[in-house]
C-alpha cells in the first residue's frame, strides 16, 4: 500500500465525506433547511410573478435546491473542526489537504443530488413533463460537483467563527441567485444583466433544467455543459490550491 | 540504535516572536523521550512541527526515515498523536472514531474492527464502545484517544500532556499501557509537565525554554550535573566519630542528622567506596546508605533559570 498514492488517498476522502454525512448531513434541521429554503424563496416569487409559467419556476426552483443544499454546510465544516480541534487531528493523519477538501466535497456534492432529486421528484407530481431525462442528470451531477467546489471556496479564509463564513456565504450566494435567470428570464434581462449571468454557473445549470423540462434553452446545450465543467474545473484547482495555504493558520 | 526523530535547527516563528529558536535532537528507535519546559516554552509547537500538523519555518525534521515537509503522508502513517486537547469526534460514538481511523490509516475493515475490540477491551471502554463520545468524562475521552493513536499499531507515538488533568485511575492506566507499548517496541514521544513522571517513564529527557533546547540527557544524569558537590546520606549500626569520616576519600565535609551522617563528597563513588572499606574496617554495619541528588523538578527549575535571557 503506497499511502499517499491517489487510489488510496481518494478511499481517505471517502472516509471524510462518510464522516461529514454522518455527522453534519444527517441532522433533522440540516435536512428541512435543505427543502424549505429553496422552496419558501419559490413560493415567493410564485406570488409575486404569477405571469411566470409553472414550468420555469420549477425550472428555477431546481436550480435554486442544488445550489444551495451544495454550498448551505461545507463552508462551515472547517471552522466547526477547527474549534473543535479534530482539523488537528484529521492534519496529523496521513491524508493530503486535497484529499480532506475533496472528501467534503463528495459529502455536499451527495448531499446537494440526493435534495435535488426530491425537488424533480416534486416538479414531476406537479405535472412537469421530464423532456430530458439524461441532461438533467448530467447537469444535476456536473453542477453538484461545481456548487461543492464553490461551497469549499467560501471556506478558504482561515477563521474558525462559523458565523464569519456563513456571513459570508450569504452574501456571494443570495446574489448569484438573482443574476441567474432563476427570477428572470435571461431573454428578458438587460445587457448588464446578461454580463453578469455569463459569470455565474448557476446560469447555466438553471438553463440545462429548463431545457430539459421544456426543450426551450438560452445558450446551446454544449455551451451550457462545457461552462459548467470549466467553472467546476477552476474552481475545484482554486479551492484546493488556496486550501493547502491557509489550513496551517487554522491550527 | 537507530534514529526515529531526527530533527535539525527546527525553527517557528508567529509574527514577530520566535517560538522555537533552531532547536536539534534525535530521538533513538525504542527510547521514550520526555520533551519538557514551561508553559509557552515550545512543547507543543515543537510537536506540531514535527507531526506534520503546522509547517516548519526553518530547519528540518526526518520522522521514521522520511522528510515531514516533502513526504508527511508517509511520514503520518508510521507514527499516533495523542494531543493535548481531546479531539474524538464528539457526535460519534467510540467505534465510529476507531472506524474513521481505521480508514484514515488504510486498515482494512476486518482489522481494523479487531484492533478496535482489543484496544477498547485493553482501555476499559468496549462495554460504552455505541455512545456517543460527548457522553464521555475527561478520562475516558484521553483513552479513547490513545485508542485511537494506536489502530494502526505505530511505530512511534507522539504525546503532549497525556495525563493532565486526569484522574489518578486513567492516569496508571495510560503510564502502564505506555510502558507495556514501550516494551514492545514503540518509541515515546512525550510532552509533559509533570516531572515525576518523566522522571519514572522516559530514558532521556529534552528541556525546553524561551524556544530553545537547554538540556538533552538521562533524568538522572541531568540531576547529577547540576550539582558538582554530591551528598550522600548514610547510617551505621553503632556511634561513630565524625572526624573519622571527614579524613576518608573522597569526602568534602562531614554534618550529623539525628541518627544519619550526611557526607558531601566531591567524588561521589570514591566516597562511597571509602565509606563501605570505613565500615569493614571498624565493624560498624551499614544500616541506611542513600545518594541525595537534586530531583528532576530541581535540574528543571535550575537549568530553566540558567537559561534565562
């Protein structure tokens, strides 16, 4: 067994993400918050834009759960572990920073599929006809893994204050959601609007779901698809590069 | 003997204070070391450097064979850390730490599940192995974490204050368990305040102060540097007169203590050597005969006072 080999540095991660599940994932308040956010934020611009059909609000309202079951606890669990000291613990065992990021990674990722497809599941009661099955599971899985890396990068700087880094997870978060065609449609937006949009990934996840429940699409599905996988791609680089720089100024 | 510990000019700094100032030891393949100082001395920033935990500003550290910078991974699978503050996943129960660790370190399940039983047993804890950590005192909490250091069977172990605080029960447990580990092989890496108990456990002792090393010896030939001038204490079956003893080799100065003579020798051996001919020579037994040296606590105190800037 070759100890910081990558098969064996990937089974750590698993073990990380088990832990994250266990502990962080599977608590009754996490789990509500996870459904009721995304669905009492819906059914506020339900009331409010009854112009908008039902389709594109679920559309938004699939966006809007992934996005943020994705990025609602993995900011938090290293300033939770860094109180608690078991960062220490975890930087004294033989497992790469990467692999302690990507481990949290997999559990938020798990964690964003598994609410997400309960809203699906909720769009389709609702009479939503699934158009294509294969490219919302494709985006579901491809912008889970870009919203985890975005979860972790907002768990970069070096406090152990978990209010600090929900502050400011709020504050990147609530405003990627009104610059994402989720509210708005992005033909209905203005040139500023749209600038915006291009730079949040969620744009593009959002456009996926609602080509695949009403075959209509802003960007090309290609566009759409290779923007997510670059975002997750650079994102993921970042989140693990600046990781290794600032974890000892957790301790 | 070999070199588990190596570390050369180990240096950190925190802003505009050096907290370890180019410290150098070795720690040999079987020996517990006791790594010892006062509070803020650089204990545990010293542990922390050399388990991989904070980087090194300075200098450079080999643990079992392997660079700490450029090879941690490695390096973190051969050795267990028992840290100061217990750090079990408190939602977790007792097993699902071992498991966690067990996987950390690449155990395969099965072992790792008989390694947990046997640890838990030897511990005292495999009856509360399903409660949640949180539900547990201070003391099962430290032995939970040696548990814990211990899945992968390491090589060495690194402990910074393993029984501070405990009750004097989890206390002799932890000491027996960490000389019966000993025995077996492991090399101990101590941090501790407690100088009774380095003084009974560690074959060498490293004095830290103001971040830099000012001792590195045997406990008991620490205490005997200190002072140039020995004592000895020593009683005989019948009266005998004090000059006699003043005038015998190797003997400074003679001063009666109730029943006892107390004899400052500058040679401790050769006043020993005297005293046992003295007592042949003129039919007195010997009934008591004990060497005075300082205690650790005393070494400690003195050449931490030494070292003072």
């Amino acid at each position: 067994m070759n100890p910081s080999g990558f098969p064996e540095q990937v089974r750590r991660a698993w073990a990380i993400a088990k832990k994250d599940i266990r502990i962080y994932y599977f608590k009754g308040p996490v789990l509500i918050f996870g459904v009721f956010m995304p669905v009492f934020l819906f059914l506020a611009f339900f009331m409010g834009s009854r112009q908008l059909p039902l389709s594109f609000l679920i559309s938004g309202l699939i966006g809007m759960t992934l996005f943020f079951t994705a990025t609602a606890v993995s900011p938090a669990i290293f300033p939770w572990e860094g109180q608690a000291k078991t960062l220490e613990r975890l930087a004294s065992c033989p497992i790469t920073i990467e692999a302690i990021v990507f481990g949290d990674m997999i559990a938020s990722l798990l964690f964003g599929i598994g609410i997400t497809i309960v809203t699906v599941i909720i769009g389709l009661a609702l009479g939503l006809s699934l158009l294509h099955g294969i490219t919302l599971l494709a985006a579901i899985f491809l912008a889970a893994c870009c919203f985890s890396a975005i979860g972790m990068l907002l768990a970069v700087p070096p406090t152990n204050v978990p209010s600090n880094i929900m502050m400011l997870s709020s504050l990147i978060k609530f405003p990627l959601v009104f610059i994402s065609g989720i509210f708005i449609p992005l033909e209905q937006m203005p040139a500023w609007g749209l600038v915006l949009a291009v730079c949040s990934p969620l744009t593009y996840f959002t456009d996926l779901v609602r080509y695949s429940f009403t075959d209509t699409h802003y960007f090309p599905v290609l566009i759409d698809t290779i923007a997510l996988a670059v975002f997750t791609l650079v994102f993921t680089v970042i989140t693990m590069y600046l990781h290794k720089r600032t974890m000892p100024l957790r301790m | 003997m070999t070199d588990i510990i190596h570390a050369s000019d180990l240096t950190k700094v925190f802003g505009k204070s050096i907290a370890v100032d180019h410290i150098s030891f070795d720690v040999q393949n079987g020996e517990i070391f006791g790594f010892l100082g006062p509070n803020g001395a650089g204990k545990t920033t010293t542990t922390r450097m050399l388990t991989g935990v904070i980087p090194l500003d300075f200098g450079t550290a080999t643990i079992l064979g392997y660079d700490i910078r450029s090879e941690p991974v490695q390096a973190k699978q051969g050795f267990g850390v028992v840290p100061e503050t217990s750090n079990a996943y408190t939602d977790l129960t007792a097993w699902q730490n071992l498991m966690l660790m067990g996987e950390l370190y690449g155990l395969p399940r099965a072992r790792a599940e008989q390694r947990s039983s046997d640890l838990l047993e030897m511990v005292g804890l495999l009856e509360r192995k399903d409660q949640k950590v949180q539900a547990y005192s201070k003391g099962m909490k430290q032995r939970l974490i040696l548990t814990m250091a211990l899945i992968h069977e390491p090589e060495l172990l690194f402990l910074d204050e393993p029984t501070s605080g405990l009750d004097v029960q989890s206390t002799q447990m932890i000491l027996s368990l960490l000389r019966d580990l000993n025995k077996q092989g492991t090399t101990i890496f101590l941090t501790t305040h407690n100088m009774e108990e380095a003084n009974r456990l560690c074959h060498r002792v490293g004095i830290i102060h103001g971040g830099k090393m000012v001792a590195i010896d045997a406990p008991e030939k620490l205490k005997t540097a200190i002072d140039r001038v020995h004592k000895i204490e020593v009683s005989f079956d019948r009266e005998l007169l004090g000059d006699a003893l003043a005038g015998l080799g190797g003997v400074t100065g003679v001063n009666r203590t109730g029943d006892k003579w107390q004899i400052t020798a500058g040679n401790r051996d050769a006043a020993i050597r005297s005293l046992v001919t003295f007592s042949q020579q003129n039919g007195a037994a010997i009934v008591t005969l004990n060497t005075l040296a300082p205690s650790l606590d005393e070494a400690f105190l003195r050449l931490t006072q030494e070292a003072k800037p």
